[in-house]
C-alpha cells in the first residue's frame, strides 16, 4: 500500500498559498503599544511633535506600537487647554503610520493610565476620527462606529 501525498507531507499544504501581510489603512488597525513617552506641559505655550501642534499644551504622549508589515506605528496624543481642538488625523510616511488625537487637558491622567496598562492597545487609519487607545485590544474592534447605507 502506497502512503498518499496528502498524508505523507502535512507541512506542505500551505507552502505554496500566497500570504498577505499589507494592512488596510484605509479602514482602521489595531496596534498593540510597545512603548510610551510622555511629557506634561503648563499650558502657558503651544508644542509641537512633529506634524502635530497643540495650542495651550498640558502634555503630550507618543505611543509606539508594533510593525504594522513594513511600517513603524504610533499614536500622538496631545491634550490642551484650547476651548477648540483640532480633529484627529492619519497619515502614512515612508516609514511611519502615525495617527493624532487633541483631547481636552482634564483627559490627561487617565489616558496615561490606559497607555501605561500592559494589554494596552490604540487604533490609528482611515481618516483618524475613529483614532482610539483601550486597555485591551477587543474594545477597539467593537468600537468603531455604525455606518448606515
């Protein structure tokens, strides 16, 4: 009795199917944070990182996340005493997805806390309006809102 092929080479069933690790940075990715940085300001003066500027600055933290296929990730996040505050953003660069948020100064202990959290995890694509940072990655897949047709 001849073994057959499919039995004889278990390894071999997926050696030749085509992977896709791209992302779709159009829709939105989670990202488990791999670092932190932050930095609490006066509110007396703007600060700037980057692409981003915060008018009144209270503080600012960069998360930095996992690969995302080629690309470095973070999120920025400014907070600021500003009674208007720019909306969030996305960009992608040569070598960095990078998302933004500006939230109220009064925001600041608490997100340090979740951004410090060791499940920590922070959504960043489309547009950035669903741009997020959770505790745990599965509250950022059920997060994003409804869009009705």
């Amino acid at each position: 009795m001849i073994p057959s092929q499919q039995n004889s080479r278990p390894w071999a069933k997926t050696v030749m199917k085509a992977q896709d690790f791209s992302h779709d940075w159009d829709s939105y990715v989670t990202i488990k944070v791999k670092s932190v940085r932050a930095i609490a300001l006066s509110g007396l003066h703007d600060f700037s990182e980057g692409d981003l500027r915060i008018a009144q600055a209270t503080g600012f933290i960069e998360l930095l996340g996992a690969r995302a296929g080629a690309l470095r990730t973070a999120l920025q996040i400014g907070f600021s005493l500003a009674k208007e505050l720019p909306p969030p953003g996305f960009a992608l660069y040569d070598t960095l997805a990078v998302g933004t948020l500006v939230l109220p100064a009064s925001c600041f202990g608490s997100i340090v806390q979740f951004a410090n959290c060791p499940t920590a995890h922070f959504r960043i694509g489309g547009d950035g309006s669903c741009n997020a940072i959770a505790t745990e990655a599965p509250l950022l897949q059920s997060g994003l809102p409804i869009v009705e047709a």
